[in-house]
C-alpha cells in the first residue's frame, strides 16, 4: 500500500466499493428471499415511498391524453346532408297570366336550388318556355321569379328571385361541390312535387367530353369535364331536383337528356358554377 501513488490508491477505492455494492446485493436479495411475508411489504411499501418522493414535479403532473373514436353511420351523413339542404329547395310553378286573378292556373314545372344569397335559382332549363311568368314557393308565400339565363342547347337555366331593393332578403344557399364524383360514390337525391322526397344511391357511371380552349396562350389545348351523371336510384325524378353528396354539398341537377333515351341522368354541378359566372360578366 506505501509503494501506492495516489491515482492507483483511488482506484483500488473504487473498485472495493464496486465488489462491496455487489457482494451487498446478492445479499440482501438472498435474505429477502428467506424473510417471512409481512417483512418483504413493508420493505416494498418504504421503497414505493422512497420513489413517489424523489419523483420530479414534472412527471407526476403529467396528464394522459385519452383519444376517443366516434363512429358515424352513412345514415347518420345521409340525415344532416338533407337538413342541410331542405330550405334550398326550390318548387317552381309557371303561369301566363297574373297568379292573383282568378282566371289563372298556375302548373308546376320543377324543383330548383338556391345558389346565391341574393336569390338566384339554378335549374333544368328543359322547363323554361318563352313568354311563360314563374314563381316559386318556397314556403307558404309566393315569389316572382325572373329569368336571368335560358340558352338553347344548355342543361342549366338560372332564375332570380324578385326582390325589394329597399329592403333585399339573404337567402340560404346550397354549397356547391368542387371535388370530383368517383364511381361508386354514394349520392342523395331531393325531389318531391308537393313535399319533400329522399332517395339515396351510388353514381353508376359518369360521361365526359372534352372541351377545346379558345385561348391559344394556354399550355392545355382542352379539358375534360363531366357532361351527365347516372345513379343507381329508382323512382321517379322531377326536373331540377338536387343530386347531393354525403357533405351535403350539391353536385348536380336533374335535366332532361333530349339526345338520351335514359331518365336518370343528371348534370353535373360544373355547369351551374359556368352558368352562374356568365351571368356574373354581364351584370
């Protein structure tokens, strides 16, 4: 030990202590082996003690963030979709003479949608003749109606409701989709002549043409785009009902097909958007 310097002095230290914490493991864990029972919790419970008080402030008082999954049934989607849309629906009548006399008679022609907050009504310009007066109920009042846009040849006609300048009425809207249909996708359909009617089904098929620009600075010559929708639901379609999707946003309108002899189609919410933005230019 005298011949010792004092680093080897340190190190021969350490290593007793080392053998010694060792030597004094193997035995203490033999002698709680053999120790009776009630000995070995109350050891446990002083070590639990001894731990819960070392612990840092900070891990205890984390919280544990519990996620909670909520399932939603496609019926459950199919109801708020409708509610969504039942105050946009639109019932439209035509008449030649004034609804107010009693020589009148007034016929329904279709549904419509309320596309804007100022009361433009998008339709199936298929129900729209020359010279004719229209009027919807949307409620229990009657609304005269105007035609702001009836071309030959198109699906979409537009409609506005006439109102007070001095004091104009904001209408609730349909939202109109700006994604894609896929096949197999699950639509829901709003008709009824007197009341409301729900009908629910797959979009079947989709057709599209493609369309050529007219703008020859622009790097794509054409597009494609969506010229009818087929669904897998029966029954019965009125023109101008409202072909929604599980969002309870509107992707297209019942119109008639001259050139089809198919009665399911419907046209696709992109050409309500088109139609309303010529409108928009013009004004």
């Amino acid at each position: 030990m005298e011949n010792l310097t004092k680093q080897q002095i340190v190190l021969l230290t350490l290593l007793v202590s080392f053998v010694t914490s060792i030597a004094t493991g193997i035995v203490t864990v033999s002698l709680m082996n053999q120790a009776p029972i009630g000995v070995v919790q109350t050891i446990n419970r002083v070590v639990e003690k001894t731990i819960e008080t070392v612990t840092p402030p900070s891990i205890k008082e984390t919280q544990t963030v519990v996620k909670e999954t909520v399932v939603v049934s496609v019926d459950d989607q199919v109801v708020s979709a409708v509610e969504k849309n039942l105050k946009n629906v639109i019932r439209i009548y035509r008449t030649n003479t004034d609804p107010s006399s009693d020589s009148s008679q007034m016929v329904f022609v279709g549904l419509g949608a309320v596309i804007s907050s100022d009361g433009v009504i998008a339709t199936d310009n298929n129900i729209i003749s020359e010279g004719g007066k229209y009027f919807a109920t949307p409620s229990d009042k009657l609304l005269n109606l105007s035609v702001i846009r009836s071309v030959k040849g198109e699906k979409i006609a537009l409609l506005k409701i006439k109102n007070d300048d001095k004091n104009p009425v904001v209408y609730p809207t349909v939202s109109i989709s700006k994604n894609d249909l896929k096949l197999g996708q699950t639509v829901v359909y709003i008709g009824g002549e007197s009341k409301d009617s729900v009908s629910t089904g797959i979009v079947s098929s989709l057709s599209a043409k493609e369309i050529k620009s007219t703008d020859n600075s622009t790097s794509t010559p054409s597009t494609t785009k969506i010229s009818s929708i087929e669904t897998s639901i029966p029954g019965n379609f009125i023109s101008g009902g409202l072909l929604i999707n599980l969002s309870g946003e509107l992707v297209g309108i019942k119109t008639i097909f001259i050139d089809s002899s198919k009665t399911d189609l419907f046209t696709a919410s992109a050409d309500i958007t088109e139609a309303l933005s010529l409108v928009s230019k013009t004004e």
